[in-house]
C-alpha cells in the first residue's frame, strides 16, 4: 500500500525543530569539512527527524532519552516536539546528549536549553544533561560499573544518528567495545550497541544508519546482538543514496528502524521504502521469518519493500543450494596491487602472466589485455609471488565493487585461459573468483553460474539484503543456487556468447525456473 512520509508541522508554535536547524545550517557550514569527515558527521535534517520521532509508540510519565551523538541536538528536539504534542502523561523529562566536537557542543546547549524552556513552560519538568565526552568510552565506564544494572537508571527512550567510520582492529574503541562483549568494526554499530545495552527493559530505540549493518561477515555479532535484544517494529529505506542527506556526500543507502529493548520475537515487521523524506512511501507488513531467515546463519535482514520484490524473493527460494552443495568455494583475489608493487608490470613480457582486474570484464569474458588503460596487465611470475597467483583455469569472477554507471550489483564474468593463455594467472584483490576446491571449473559450468548471478533476479534479490556497492565473498556464500545441472544446462544452451540482459532474464524464467 502507500502511505506518506510528510509530518505535520508540530503544533507548537514557534516550531521548535525549525527553530534549532537554524542552529544546524550555520554550525555544520562553520565546521571543516576534515574535521566532520574524521568524527563521522552527518546532520539530521528537520524532516527526517520528525519521522524518526514520529515512530516512538509512546512516552511514560518519568521519560528518559539519551541522543549519543547529538550533533546541535535535533533528534532530541523532535522528539521533545512529539512528547508536548501527543501526549499529556508525561511529568517529567530527563535528556542525555553526547557530543565530543565541542565547536557543534556550542549549539547543542543553546538547543538544549529551548527545549527545557519550552518543556518547562507546558508544565513538565525537563532536565538537559550535555556529556562533551567520548560516548563509547563513558557507557563502557557506565556498564562496567554497573551504573545501568537498574531499570530505574537506564533509558526509556533513544534516538540516533551515529556517527559512521570504521574502527580499526587495535584501535581503543576495538577494545573498549570488547570489555563490554560487543566485536564491531564500525562507530556506527558501536554507538547502537551501546545504546541497546542502556536501555531499560520495553525501552524504545529509534535510529538511522547506513544499510551496511543488514548483510556482511563484519557485522554479524552486531546483527546477532540486535536481534535477540530487540523486537524491531518497523524499518524504513531511502532509496536514493542522496535525498535523505541532501546535503552531504552519502554514498550509502540509509535505513530507519524503531525496535522495543524485548526479547519477545515479533511475529511480523512494518516496511516502508521511498526516495526522500518527503515523497510517498510504500508500506508493507512482512512475517518475520522473510525479514530474517531463520535457517541462515549469519542473520542477514532482508529488507523486501514491494509486491515486486516479494516474488522476487518466493523465486529465488526456488533455488535450495548452497555453494557447496554444488562442490563450490568463492575466494577474494590474492593480488594486493600497492602491496605488490615491483611485482607488477604495465603490459606482458617475458616472465609474467596475465593479472586481472574489473577493468577486463567484457560482455560476461574477461577480455585481456586491455591496452592504454591505467591498470597493469601482468604480473611477474617468480618464487617471490607464487603464493599471489592461481592455476589458470575456468573460474567465474565477480567484482568486489560496482561502478556508479553500472545497472547491476553483482557483475560476473568468465575467465576462460582459451580466450587469455597461461599457466597461471593473477586475480586482483577488487575481485572475487570461484573455484572447485583450488581447481577450475568446467566451462558449462562456469558459463551457466556466470549467467545466473548475471541476471535482474540475482540482483534485485541481492539489494534486499545489500545497500552499498560491496559485494563480499559471504555474500556471495549466503546465495543459494540452482543445482549443478541446472547451471551446466544453461552454461551449454548460452556457449560462447552471452545473450542481451532481456533475452537472459527470459532464459532464467524458463530453464530456471520453469516459466513459459
């Protein structure tokens, strides 16, 4: 069905959350674009915001909200807007804001401080407590000390932006999230754990995120974290990968979720997808069991947003085997090439073999060399890099990352040492290539798997768990497939030439799946 995202203006006059973004404009156009790019800053616009705080279910009499990563404070102020316009059951009202950048900390006070005057004057007791502190290591403090063992000391309500940078593996974030039984790789996922753990027992959280999180090895102990501790309510995706942050470079695509502290597994999941805060929005009420498979290991959330991408989903399900039911492994390709710099060399001679980058993909082959380009085309073999270079043999490659131009996700081609002769060869490290145990495959083989990752069902089925560019090897794990004969019926059917992508689309639908 369709539904709006548009929030009413707040009844409250002047509006608050416009108010405070004036506070948003002039104090991110003050900050040094370095400086929000190393603390991970992107500002919540007033829309989005009102949707966020639009989805808390309610807010009891004593209300607890912590906003970490507060920015000027506008996630805590549409959400002060929400409690003075919906409800008349709240008495009193505690707000916890994190901010470490003590230039945007400036602005949160003054915000902070309109919303305590505002609260005061409707009759309810408001009290802003500012933390200009790192927010990872003082909850790790917090929880370490017990200080939140209580329902009566921890949280009723959060709402975040968090900030998004990754953590490097002995970095003191790494550790301090250790302390507290939390492995994470990003600040983004780190915050929101974080926050978990600090909420009371039915406590509400509501945060937007990079997709990331949904799929992916790095992010598993978050997911797994995320799913037995919350009952997620409701997810929403913005589609465009600019509308949400107009005004920042966001790559990614980001996601809404409002989930409830409960280890009670909801039964169904409310999704909602549209371009921008402010366009219409489809809304769809999936099972839980299609949101998170309950036979897949590595939890990944699968985030189906239409009727359309519902079939999608019922046909790849058709499709009941794994990589190594049909005998095989996907790899990452060895060649680091900053790493193996005097290996490398711009074209071949004497010595050297074929080095394969996502440059080489053609038409579902690799095509090799590719003259006047600015990537190499050999790589020296010697005892030295041995260990960088495989056997050459059939192997499908697929790029670890899609070009802004290109229509698909996954991008798949045929590496064929017929068409590129070699002993060996090196796969570059932007690829990932499947093999047979270490060896090659047999070319129907390789053409048919070629083919079906290849098509728009892959791919579509592919977005609804992956919202960036990245295409990892446990993506590619997680996939189920036709059997081997299937996929060695529609390698011989194809040969040497891959058809257009409507006439492989047909071929799926008919020898795949059994349509038309």
């Amino acid at each position: 069905m369709l539904g709006t995202l548009s929030i009413p203006k707040s009844k409250t006059v002047p509006d608050l959350v416009d108010q405070v973004d004036l506070y948003r404009v002039e104090a991110f156009g003050k900050a040094e674009d370095d400086r929000r790019s190393a603390l991970g800053q992107f500002p919540t616009p007033p829309s989005v915001a009102r949707f966020m705080a639009s989805l808390f279910k309610s807010f009891p009499p004593a209300t607890r909200l912590l906003d970490a990563g507060a920015g000027i404070g506008s996630l805590a102020t549409a959400a002060v807007t929400e409690i003075l316009d919906r409800t008349k059951h709240t008495t009193s009202l505690s707000i916890t804001a994190y901010e470490i950048d003590k230039h945007i900390g400036k602005y949160l006070e003054h915000t902070l401080q309109l919303c305590v005057n505002r609260c005061t004057a409707a009759g309810i007791r408001c009290y802003a407590d500012i933390h200009h502190e790192d927010f990872i290591a003082d909850a790790v403090k917090q929880l370490g000390n017990g200080l939140f063992s209580s329902s009566k000391a921890s949280y009723t309500h959060a709402i975040l932006n968090p900030p998004y940078k990754k953590i490097n593996s002995d970095s003191e974030h790494r550790f301090l999230m250790r302390e507290v039984g939390v492995e994470t790789s990003n600040l983004y996922t780190a915050f929101l754990a974080l926050s978990i753990k600090l909420l009371a027992s039915g406590g509400e959280l509501v945060a937007i995120t990079p997709r990331s999180f949904c799929n992916g090895p790095y992010f598993r102990p978050f997911r797994e974290l995320f799913l037995r501790e919350m009952a997620v309510q409701r997810v929403h995706v913005f589609e465009s990968r600019s509308r949400a942050f107009a005004e920042d470079e966001v790559l990614q695509e980001n996601v809404i979720f409002h989930a409830i502290k409960s280890p009670k597994r909801p039964g169904k999941v409310l999704i909602s997808s549209s371009l921008g805060p402010d366009e219409t929005a489809t809304i769809r009420e999936v099972p839980m069991d299609e949101f998170v498979r309950p036979d897949d290991p590595d939890r990944f959330i699968h985030i189906v947003v239409d009727e359309f991408n519902r079939r999608v989903a019922a046909k790849i399900r058709k499709f009941t085997h794994s990589l190594t039911d049909i005998g095989l492994s996907v790899s990452t390709g060895r060649v680091v090439d900053f790493r193996a710099t005097s290996f490398l060399r711009k074209d071949s001679i004497s010595n050297t073999v074929p080095l394969i980058y996502p440059c080489h993909f053609a038409d579902g082959w690799i095509s090799w060399p590719k003259l006047g380009g600015k990537k190499p085309n050999a790589i020296m073999a010697t005892p030295e890099s041995a260990d960088l270079l495989v056997p050459a043999g059939v192997h499908v490659l697929v790029k670890r990352f899609s070009a802004k131009e290109e229509k698909r996700r996954i991008v798949a081609a045929v590496y064929d040492p017929a068409r590129v002769p070699a002993t060996h060869v090196g796969f570059e490290n932007h690829l990932n290539y499947f093999h047979e145990n270490g060896a090659e495959l047999q070319l129907p083989l390789a053409v048919g798997l070629a083919a079906f990752l290849n098509s728009s069902l892959v791919d579509v089925f592919f977005r609804q768990f992956n919202g960036h560019t990245q295409v990892n090897a446990t993506d590619l794990r997680s996939l189920k497939y036709p059997s081997r004969e299937k996929l060695m019926e529609l390698g011989r059917i194809i040969g040497g030439t891959f058809p257009s992508q409507v006439e492989l689309d047909q071929l799926i639908e008919r020898r795949m799946l059994g349509n038309g």
